[in-house]
C-alpha cells in the first residue's frame, strides 16, 4: 500500500468535487460558473460525502477448467464470460502501457478522480449537447465494472452504467476511496482482468488467448495497442468485421501514438509496430462439453456435468450450480484415464462404427474409489442440427418419423440420465442372486439339479417363458442339464439353475443385493416395483430383464472386486476452487455393503467364465467367454449375458484394479427383437481391459475362506444296489435333497435298484443327490468323480473345453 500525498492541490481538488456535486459554492477561477451551477443543479440534494465509500469486492466470473486425471489434459472449460485472472506480472509491460496510452495518461499521478478533465468534459458535453467527453480515469471506470458484477438484480447493471451525475458522483466517491486502500499496480491488475475485449473475450488473459493464441506476457507493442483499443468499445473496434476492422487499425495508431509521446516506447518500435498489419483472425474459446478437443471425450465430459448439477454443495438450485460451475473458477481434476478412454474409443469403432443404428457402449471403474476411467459409444458427441439433418431414422416404431440418436447425440447412452433408463443386461444378473445366495449361508459348491426346462413357483404373463398356465418356466440355451455348483452353473450361464436359486433365496434378497451392489433402477416399472417392494413378482429378475446401464454395470462388479467395498460412481479426482482450496466433494464415497468372503467367493465363481481358474472348485469345463483370461494376461473375472430374444448382449471383465463393462442394444428402441451375436461386444471389453492393463503388476483375488466355498459337507451315503426307495430314504436321513434320475443308467445292479448317486463322495449339507438308476444291463458304475455331466469336485481345478455354442 503506497502511502498518499495530501499536499494543498490534493485537498483543493476534493474540495473542488465535493462543491460541485453537492451544490456548494465554491470559488475557482479555473472553472466558468456555468459548469459549477449546471453539476451542482444535477447532482441534486445528496451531499458527496454522504455517498458510500465501500464498493462491494466481487471476483469477476472465472473460467472453470476441467482436466483429465492426469492434471494437464485439458478436456474443456466451463464458462459464462470466457475470463481468468491473471497477475500484473503475467502481464506484459506492453500490455501495462498501451492501456494508460488509450485510457488514462495521468493515472500514476492522481489519486483516483482527475478533476480537470471531469470539468473540461463537462463543459464540451454541455455546449455539444450530448456526451462527447467521458474524463473517467482507469480506477473509475474498474469501479463501474465493479459494480456491474457486483449487481444483484438487472436494473442495478443497468444504473451502473448510466449516463447521470449521480453514477458519476459514486464512481468518484468509490475512486477515491480505492485509491487509499490499493497500490496503483494492483488496481490496474484488476482492471485488466475485468475490462471486455469483444468476441467473448473478458480480461486480458482471454483477449490473449481469442485474438492471439498466446499468453499475455507474451503480446507485443502492436498487439497490446490493439486490444488496449478495443475497450473503450468493443464492438465499434471490433477488427473480425468489415465496419470495425478500418476502425481498430484507426484506434492502434491513435494508442501507438499516444505510447510514443509518454515515452513508453522508441520511434523504432513506433515505426516497427505500426507497420504491422492487424491480424482479423479470431478464434473464440470453445466451452462447455460440445466443444472438447477430442470429440470421444464429450460423454464423460456430459457425466461429469450432470454429476455436478446433481451436487448439493455447489447451491440449493440448478441455476445455482450452474452458475458456480461457469463462473467460480474451479480447477479440476476428472478420473478420466486418457489411455484406457483411447483404448475403449479405438475398440468401439473396430467392432461397431458410428452409423450402426445399434449402440456399443463401455464404461470402466475403479474398483474402490468408484472413480469412471472411461466411457464410450459408437456416437458423436454432437447436439443434432435440425437444420441439417444427418441423423438416420429411429427404429422405434412409437417414434415413427424422428430421427434417431446415430451417429450424433448428447445423450447419456452409456450413463443413463433423462429419458435413457438403460437396458436389460441379459445373464450378468445372475451375480447378483449367486451373491445374495453366498451371503445367505449357501456355499459355493451348493448344488442344484439343473433341469431343460424348470416349473417355478412365479407367476408371469402369458409368453414364451411360460408353462403350466402362468407359471414362469424358463429353459436353458443348450444342452447344459445335470448337477451344478455355483462355479459350474455360472461359468456355462445355466438358467434352470439360478431361477430355483433364487427361488430359494428369495427374490427380494436377490433384487436388494443387486441395489447394494451399485444397480439403480431408472425404468417407471422397475422403480415403482422396487420402491413397492413386490419384489417376489420379478421372477425372471435372475435372467436380467431389468434395465441398467453399462456404467451401473462396471461399477456392481467393482463392489465385489473391492471385497464389498460400495463406492458411488463418481468421475473427479480433485476440485479447487479460484482460491486453491481443495474441496472434499471430490473424495470417494463408499461404504461396506457386504462381507469380504461373500464378495471374494462372487469373485471366485466369476472367474469362471471368463476362462480364469477359481481360488476352490472346479468351473466344470465351461466358460462362456473363455477368450477373457487370454487376452487380458491377468487375473480377471466376469460375466457375459444375453437378454431373452437377444435384444441385447453384454460382457463385464474385470482385473483388481479396472472393471469394464460393455454392452450392445439398439439405443433408440431397446426392445428391438433382432437378434445379436457377442462377436462384437465381447471382444471390444477384453481388449480394452487388455490395453488398460498393459505394463501393470499382475494381482491376484483374494481367495475365499474354504467355509464359503464348501460350507458344510458332508459323505454321500453308498446306496449303489440298494433298492430305490431305501436308496432315497438313506440319503434323506443324511441331510440331501434327494431326486431320482428318469433316465436308466447301465450298471450290474439289479434293473431298477440305485446304480450310484450324482455326485458321489461329499457334497454340501441339503445339496442335491441324485439316485442313478440301473437298467441291469452291467458296465461301469456311475456317479464316479470326474465323470462327465458332473458339477466338478471340490479342491480340483480345472477348465475343460465348452461345451455349448453362444455365450449366455
């Protein structure tokens, strides 16, 4: 803070404003009594010195700069004025002088409000009869700025700029004061951050930026006399069009004259400076998401977004959030990884390119924090023009006419969002009752006889998958009958065993262990049969029929990959404000939603699968996308699903440290019956899980205890020979859930008499038992370990060829 000379001239000159504005006489030859009467007659009864003093210190608006997780790769700024405020440092001395050159010569000698020319412009505008002259120093004009950001309510901008007396007795009121509290290089700092410079350019950081495509430290004479000339008006000196072009040049060369007559440069720089001809190129800053660099980047960008404007802690309103959003300037920090985005970007356009009316969509998490690395869909981030139609026709037939979401949109296909409530995820939701059984008591190697077709106890609409009436009955895709474990039944996607599992388990724990594991219902269906919990109405809730997106997807199986770790999905490292304070909105949220063993024995019966070995048991020799475990070269676990009819099919692979989940529909109507492959999803998740995981350690899951993976088990009873019903009777005394086989089994036994069990040896406590029976015709006894159609025997790895075509 400079200290300030209160010499005889200084205290004449307040004097002299204070007699004029508030009609007292004061005797000064130097100024005719026409102007003293005329000022003193308008200023009206409010004395100066009762005029505030105190000008509100509101920050202009900032620009908001969105990075990747990196902390350098600028993904897009958010802003209302394109401004960022920048030290006087940062500032060329160029910049410094053609701005006192254009506006304010005397602004290191007076002390906020030059008095002369108040007069002098006062009376040129009384005999011109309208404004000619302004006289307003560089401090007045900041505290006119100053109060328009300041304002509150659009009449208050307007009054701050008006043309009377009273806005002038303010401004000077506010100069003088400032003058007293700040340093003159602090106040000509904030004059050039707040000044417009046309174009969208606010401050001269971005006039640096829109007209030049430098920093300002680095503009040189001619282009600092340039812009210094835009901001008495902007507009009018607008050198990007045809009027205002011969008008700025005409302006630099004022300024540029100006500088050489303070002595603030040499006639060689005069004469260099003005021979350079001006530049009429601009290039307005691009904003918010539809302006990325990368055009892949845009969905994230569009998440990040509405993560924002759903944050309590940036305002009580949506405007409120949006405002802070694109005038706080915030740095912050994504989650998006730039490498696993490019990798899963290149693997959508490999397999499905933007004009596919079918939607390719992965989004990858990170197992406990919940942070979203990447997402991406065969579209362009890009808002549809009515005016120049390029989008194809929608496949909806409600929607007859419109046209559909590719190859251009904004809306969040991978995410959900709005009117998008994601799509049925086929088989995958089999992890969820597989949980919720585990979590249940039932161990891994619980066994269940998997029938063709399976007679539940849900009652369903007439259709398809229905049998005996109304009874939901669903069947198997393939030949995939027989005893099954958790391990075996998940690995080949058996359905006749996971809806009698869910049977058992109940749907409401099997529908609630998906919510906690990260689902959220988006449908008007779904939600209302949630939130009314008629849970035990969603039969086929196993077989995935219930919408989801790919995100809620990657980020239900990053739960189990973090031990039962639930963290909300959320796509932001760090969060700065204007100030450097770090906020805690940008930490994980997560919280324990299911014990570790449950969540690692998930993970064990998920390797399956994706031809991984699990931790206990045996997969049984299938894996519905056995590839996975190659492609990736680390321990992976997972799961593909296809949906009834095909309308949709997915895959989920995930590491310890990524989880990706993808899935392919047609996004404008998800009911679309035609059938799909997974040649396309399938390996456009392994290979972006494989590019992902490139260069990283290889870390293994965690094994479950063996409790969880055998729970109780106990002998078989050696019924082989005895007679059926003593066969069953013995069994049932042991604690199984006993069934007899319909088909005759060769053995030396007796025809009709117990030719074995499957499985023999131990199995769980109220596992299934099957009683073999003989047809008496001899040969090998059945029910041996490691027969074929057996659910594999615990302790035992092993991954045997598939054995059904088409993952499920």
């Amino acid at each position: 803070m400079r200290k300030r000379d209160h010499n005889l001239l200084t205290n004449g000159a307040s004097l002299l404003i204070c007699g004029l504005l508030a009609g007292v006489v004061v005797a000064a030859a130097a100024f005719p009594a026409v102007a003293m009467s005329g000022l003193a007659a308008k200023a009206g009864a409010q004395t100066f010195d009762a005029l505030p003093t105190e000008l509100k210190d509101q920050r202009a608006p900032q620009i908001t700069r969105v990075y990747a997780n990196d902390g350098k790769t600028l993904i897009a700024m958010m802003y209302d004025e394109f401004r960022s405020d920048v030290p006087l440092k940062d500032i060329s001395k160029n910049m410094q002088n053609a701005i006192i050159a254009a506006e304010d010569h005397d602004f290191y000698k007076h002390n906020g409000v030059d008095v002369k020319g108040i007069a002098r412009a006062f009376v040129a505008n009384k005999g011109a009869g309208k404004t000619e002259q302004g006289a307003s120093t560089l401090t007045m004009q900041y505290v006119r700025m100053s109060i328009s950001y300041s304002a509150t309510h659009p009449v208050d901008v307007v009054r701050a700029s008006e043309d009377t007396p009273a806005r002038k007795a303010r401004e000077m009121r506010y100069a003088l004061k400032i003058e007293q509290e700040l340093t003159k290089d602090q106040i000509l700092e904030r004059y050039l951050n707040i000044a417009p410079f046309g174009n969208g350019a606010y401050g001269v950081y971005a006039a640096s930026q829109v007209y030049f495509g430098k920093r300002p430290k680095d503009l040189t004479i001619d282009q600092a006399a340039l812009l210094a000339g835009m901001v008495k008006a902007p507009s009018a000196f607008n050198p990007a069009t045809e009027t205002g072009y011969p008008q700025a040049v005409d302006r630099r060369a004022y300024i540029l004259k100006n500088m050489l007559d303070l002595k603030q440069i040499t006639q060689a720089e005069y004469d260099a400076a003005s021979a350079t001809k001006v530049t009429r190129d601009v290039k307005r800053a691009g904003r918010d998401c539809v302006s990325v660099p990368k055009n892949n980047w845009g969905f994230f960008c569009d998440y990040f977004y509405r993560w924002w404007m759903a944050q309590e802690t940036f305002g009580d309103t949506s405007y409120d959030r949006e405002r802070r959003l694109k005038t706080g300037g915030y740095n912050i920090v994504t989650s998006l990884d730039t490498k696993v985005q490019a990798a899963a970007y290149k693997n959508v356009q490999q397999y499905l390119k933007n004009g596919s009316k079918d939607a390719l969509m992965l989004a990858a998490v990170e197992p406990g924090s919940g942070r979203v690395r990447s997402l991406a869909v065969n579209r362009n981030f890009k808002i549809d023009d009515p005016s120049d139609p390029k989008n194809g026709p929608s496949s909806n037939p409600d929607k007859k006419g419109q046209r559909g979401s590719y190859p251009n949109t904004t809306n969040p296909l991978v995410t959900g969002g709005g009117d998008i409530t994601g799509y049925q995820g086929g088989s995958v939701f089999k992890m969820f009752t597989l949980a919720a059984a585990l979590e249940a008591g039932y161990p891994l190697s619980y066994t269940i006889n998997a029938k063709d077709q399976y007679v539940s106890k849900y009652r369903v609409g007439a259709g398809s998958a229905t049998c005996q009436g109304d009874r939901y009955c669903p069947k198997n895709a393939g030949k995939m009958s027989g005893v099954k474990n958790m391990w075996s039944a998940f690995g080949q996607s058996v359905n006749t065993y996971f809806i009698p599992l869910q049977e058992r388990v109940g749907s409401g724990k099997a529908v609630d262990m998906a919510y906690k594991l990260g689902i959220r219902f988006r449908s008007s269906e779904d939600v209302k049969q949630y939130n009314n919990r008629k849970l035990d109405d969603w039969g086929a809730f196993s077989l995935g029929v219930t919408d989801v997106t790919p995100l809620d997807l990657a980020n239900a199986y990053a739960t189990l990959a973090a031990d039962g770790k639930y963290c909300e999905p959320i796509p932001v490292q760090e969060i700065r404000d204007h100030d450097g304070n770090k906020l805690d909105v940008a930490n994980p949220r997560c919280n324990k939603v299911i014990g570790e063993d449950v969540a690692r024995a998930a993970v064990d019966a998920g390797r399956c699968p994706v031809g991984d070995r699990p931790a206990f048991g045996s997969c049984g020799g299938y894996a519905t996308a056995r590839a996975t475990r190659g492609v990736v070269g680390h321990p992976v676990f997972g799961k593909s699903g296809t949906s009834d009819g095909a309308k949709t099919v997915s895959l989920i692979a995930g590491t310890k440290s990524l989880v990706v989940a993808g899935l392919e529909a047609d996004a404008d109507w998800p009911q679309n019956p035609r059938y799909r492959q997974h040649d396309r999803v399938n390996p456009a998740v392994w290979e972006t899980l494989a590019d992902a995981m490139k260069g990283k350690d290889k870390q293994d899951f965690k094994a479950p205890t063996e409790k969880m993976a055998y729970g109780d088990q106990r002998s078989i009873p050696n019924v082989t020979c005895d007679s059926r019903e003593s066969a069953i009777d013995e069994l049932r005394d042991a604690g199984f859930d006993v069934e007899v086989s319909f088909s005759r089994t060769a053995s030396s036994c007796p025809a009709g008499s117990a030719a074995g069990t499957n499985p023999s040896g131990r199995t769980i406590k109220g596992g299934v038992v099957i009683v073999e029976i003989s047809d008496g015709t001899g040969g090998q006894q059945p029910g041996q370990p490691g027969q074929p159609g057996q659910p594999g025997q615990p302790g035992r790895p092993e991954n045997g060829p598939v054995t059904r075509p088409g993952p499920r």
